[in-house]
C-alpha cells in the first residue's frame, strides 16, 4: 500500500499529562511502516462534552504510514491501553486518547472509525493544534484555520509544556573503551574538545548531574548558557545560578518553559554517566569526541544501540562524531519549536 498522510489528535487530562503525551507520540514514532512527521505544540483546553473533569493537554500529530486506516486505529488503541486508558464513560476523563481525524482524499463510514472525525470541524481543541501543522488542509470546503475561527469562543490556550518527544543532544568525549572520567574527573582536557564543546553549547541549555556540576571549574556555572541540574538529592540551588529540576517532569517543564522564551533553543546534556544513562531515551542526536587511547575510567557512557554514526572527521589522537537516533522524527525542528505552519 502506498503511504499516506494520516492526522490524528491526542488529549489527556489524568496524571503527567504532558509525559503521557510525549510517550504515546514516542510510540506513534515506532509502529510498523509509520514514521512521525509532525507534532504541533501542546493545549491547555477546558473539557469538551462532559464538563466536571480536570482540563485537558491536547495537541495534534501527522504520521506518514502504509498500514490501514483500521489497522493504524487498532494500533492507536493500543498505546492507549498500555498507558493506562479505561473507557469508563462517554467523553470522560482519561490517562490518553488518541483519534484518528483526517487521511486526505479517504472518506469512511464504518461502526470502528468514521473519516473525516464527525466532531473534528466543532473542536477547537483538535483545530487549534491541526492548524499549526496543517493550517491549510481543506475539510468539508474550509480550511483549517477558518473552521479554527468559525469556533474562537471556546476556550483553548497554549501551554508551556514541552511537545517534543525527542528534546534532547548529548555531548561527551571518551575513550577507546567508552570511558568518561576518573574520580569525578575528566579522563583528559583537549583543548581542541574544549573549543568544541563551547561552539555547540554557547547560548544553549545544558543538562548535567550533581557531580558534574560539582566539577566546574569554581562548582560555578559555565557562562553563556542556562545551566541545569537534574538530581534527586539536592533541596535547592537558589542563589547558585543553576536552576535545579528534581525529576524529569520537572525537567520538561522548565525546557517549556526555556521554549517559549526563547524558541529554537538546544538542550544538551553534559553528564554525568547516570544521567547519560537516563536522558539517552529523549536524545535524537549525540556528540562524542572519540579518543583513540584508553584511560584508567570508574564511569563509562551508555552504548549507542538505537544510534547510528552519521558523521565523522577523524583527528590525529581523536575524532569528532556525531550520531542520530534511528527512530528520529523527520519534522522541522526549528519549525516546530517556533509554532510554525508545517503544512
């Protein structure tokens, strides 16, 4: 079957909705023949039909896939249950949902899925999020955004959590056997990998564990960029000029936040190997400098399966690499962070 464009709407108002999210488009990412093409951001949205439950995160997806209009539904459902979701009532709360609105050019009427959504032109929590990604598409003889003006009373309003499944890069330089330091030291200091690593990381944000930022230079921040600690220990940095997120909830909080202040920012996490360990999930491109030597190590990176070397420029003691997530999704990063059109 030849792939088509399929645009589907996501909501959740129970639990870590916005983790829900990013996890059941991780999962979208991942299904047979599917790839994820776009992501809008996400919605703080009053509920819709049955309204004494909690306010919902909504946003809206397109995915690229050859499987079925049936076969994708069935696949929806899945992720839905093994996230949590009980269809307990009608328009009720719930950990997920995700519903199929629109394939251009498919009209279907069947007792599983109706196409185009019967609800989707009367929703502004599935227009608003469909109109940052497909702003233009025609339904029912109006666009996007018309039937989105068509329904400007309800109340939809964008929310500063983060959208973006895979918000992270990782940078780090280890040795021939994979490791990154000694004794809460790096294992050696190249000035070529120290000018390196200040190109990629100046203006950005970094992301480090309470040992690294125990190792700066002075345990002061590096200077030019946003400096964050993700530990479960400390009980507060204020004062200190790192900003502390005790959990990674809080952690794409505050990457939200960092996104509507200012968008096409990067996130990088610098160490050290737990938290490598921890954030490679949400990581779509890494930066290694690759000694060729190997050093007396106590701490050494996670392996790179779900990577793949897509670029190297080879030195004389060590040579740059950068990687990419084989799962990585194909929308416009810059477009997206900027709550660009991607239509």
């Amino acid at each position: 079957m030849k792939a088509r464009i399929c645009y589907l709407s996501l909501g959740a108002n129970l639990g870590k909705r916005g983790e829900t999210l990013r996890e059941a488009l991780r999962r979208l990412a991942v299904l047979p023949e599917t790839k994820l093409v776009a992501i809008s951001p996400f919605y703080e949205t009053a509920p819709w039909g049955k309204l004494d439950q909690p306010a919902f995160l909504n946003a809206a997806a397109a995915v690229e896939t050859q499987l079925e209009p049936l076969v994708l539904l069935r696949s929806c459902q899945q992720i839905e249950q093994e996230l949590g979701r009980v269809r307990h009532e009608h328009w009720g709360a719930r950990t997920i949902d995700i519903d199929l609105l629109h394939i251009p050019g498919v009209k279907m009427v069947q007792p599983e899925l109706t196409l185009p959504h019967p609800y989707l032109v009367q929703r502004a929590f599935v227009l608003r999020p469909l109109a940052d990604i497909a702003g233009d598409m025609s339904i029912e003889g109006r666009s996007v955004r018309e039937w989105c003006r068509l329904t400007a009373e309800q109340q939809v309003s964008i929310s500063a959590e983060l959208a973006d499944p895979w918000p992270l890069r990782l940078i780090a330089c280890l040795d021939a056997k994979g490791g990154l330091g000694y004794r809460g030291d790096l294992l050696v200091r190249l000035p070529e990998d120290m000018k390196h690593f200040r190109e990629l990381t100046i203006g950005q944000a970094v992301i480090m564990g309470r040992r690294t930022m125990e190792s700066l230079p002075g345990g002061r921040p590096l200077p030019d960029r946003v400096n964050i600690v993700l530990s479960k220990t400390l009980l507060s940095l204020d004062g200190t000029g790192f900003v502390l997120c005790r959990s990674l909830p809080e952690l794409w909080q505050e990457l939200g936040r960092l996104q509507q202040e200012r968008a096409g920012r990067s996130y990088y996490c610098i160490g050290g190997a737990e938290i490598y360990k921890t954030l490679l999930p949400y990581t779509y491109e890494a930066d290694i400098t690759r000694l060729q030597q190997t050093y007396q190590a106590d701490c050494f990176f996670p392996e790179l399966t779900d990577f793949e070397l897509v670029e190297r420029r080879k030195r004389q003691e060590y040579a740059f690499e950068r990687y990419e997530a084989k799962r990585r999704t194909l929308f416009d990063r810059k477009k997206l962070l900027a709550h660009g059109n991607l239509s």
